[in-house]
C-alpha cells in the first residue's frame, strides 16, 4: 500500500499564495500518482483545483453534516465532490478545542460516507497531561468509538489521523517507534468498531519535517503522514513525500 501525504495548508495563506503553492505542488509532485493530498481554506478549494490538476489530490479541512440548505457558513459533503475534492478532514484538534464533541464528527462521518468520491480524514489525539498520566490509549479508544458508532461501511475506505495535541506545531514529535504501537493498537481498536475486514488507514501528525518523515514512514502501521506547518514549504514537503 502506498503511503499518503496530506498537507494541511489550515488558514495560513491569502489566495495568492495559496495559488503559488498549488502551482509548486502540481510541479513538484506531478508524477505522486495521487499519493499527495493538497487541503487548502474553503474559499480556495476551487482555485486550487484548477491547478493541481491529476497528479494532486484535493481535500476540504471540515464539512458541514446538513445537506444543501439553510445552514449558513457551512459547505455540504455535496458540493465538496462537485468541487473536485476527494477527501476530508474532520476532527482536527484545533477544532476539538473550540467545543466540537465526537457526537458532531460522527455526523459529519456519516455526511461524507453519503458521497462516494469522499474519503473521511478523521483526527484523533490525546492532550500532554493524558500521555503523562499514560492515558493515551484508554482516551484514543473512547475517540475511536464515538466518532465511528453506527457506521456501515460495506467496502468504503477510512483513514484516522492520530495527532498527539502536544505535538501538533510544537516541534515536539513524538518518537516514531512509540508512533508506531499507537497505530497498530488504533487499527485494533476501529477494527473492533467496525469490523475486522474494514480498509483503514492511519497517518501519523504532529511536527512532522524533512528530517524526521522517513523514520514513520518505515513503520509497518504508520500508513502516511498528516502535515500541517511544512507542508506550506514546498522543498521541505518535497523532502517529507520523499521526492527526488
């Protein structure tokens, strides 16, 4: 299986910029076979797309649950694949840390899963204190099971984004061989949810850099990298994917 690499652009750049590194992007990566994901602000998603072209793929950074209507300020799981994106994130701790509850991203699962060209991105993580206290495991299950209860997947494909919140742009990443039980025992545990036959994958964020990417990427159950502050920076992300 191919290892993927997001890039998680958040809210960093104006358009301009964000049409310059959709062009570096395109160029730099051109020959990815897909294995790229570019996610880019809302208002940016269209731009953006017309550059990329094939090589790149899109991905939105949150989805309203709701279909098309009067929902102010939220984009329907809908208009995404009309878009051009094929995946989405949801979850993401900045989010966690505004109110957003499982329960609420468990709906927005189920919006995108209504799409069958979207491939939820779902983030999950634990706080500095509760891997201190060695309570990453028992908080990760608990996210596991409410942000995936009552799905059914038949053969769709998920993919989990295990972010420790101490680590997200602290320069602090966590050790890769420590990464890699955290994925395998947060494949056994969404497995449990969703059965054993499911096609998940997991990727590993936080503090991920050219320098450190490849220890993960050699781990059996690290399946790819979620990417938030270098992936703005084209050589370095460039270096993070792997490209020669």
């Amino acid at each position: 299986m191919k290892k993927l690499i997001v890039g998680n652009w958040k809210n960093n750049l104006s358009l301009k910029d964000s049409l310059v590194l959709a062009k570096n992007y395109a160029k730099v990566f051109r020959a990815s076979s897909g294995a790229v994901v570019a996610c880019p602000s809302t208002w940016a998603l269209v731009s953006v797309k017309k550059i990329l072209g094939v090589s790149v793929k899109l991905g939105a950074q949150d989805v309203g649950h709701q279909e098309r209507g009067a929902h102010t300020g939220d984009i329907d799981a809908k208009s995404l694949a009309e878009i051009g994106c094929t995946y989405v994130i949801i979850g993401h701790s900045e989010r966690r840390a505004q109110g957003e509850s499982s329960a609420q991203i468990n709906l927005k699962l189920k919006a995108i899963l209504k799409e069958p060209k979207l491939t939820p991105i779902i983030c999950i993580g634990e706080s500095w204190s509760l891997y201190q206290a060695k309570k990453s495991k028992t908080f990760v299950t608990t996210q596991i099971k409410q942000t995936l209860a009552g799905l059914n997947l038949g053969t769709r494909q998920i993919i989990i984004a295990y972010e420790p919140i101490w680590a997200i742009g602290t320069g602090k990443a966590m050790v890769a061989s420590e990464a890699q039980i955290m994925h395998a025992f947060i494949k056994t545990e969404a497995k449990k949810v969703l059965g054993a036959k499911t096609r998940l994958m997991v990727l590993y964020g936080g503090s991920v850099n050219g320098s450190n990417s490849q220890t993960y990427l050699k781990k059996t159950d690290i399946d790819g990298l979620l990417v938030g502050g270098a992936s703005l920076k084209i050589q370095e992300f460039k270096k993070i994917a792997n490209i020669r």
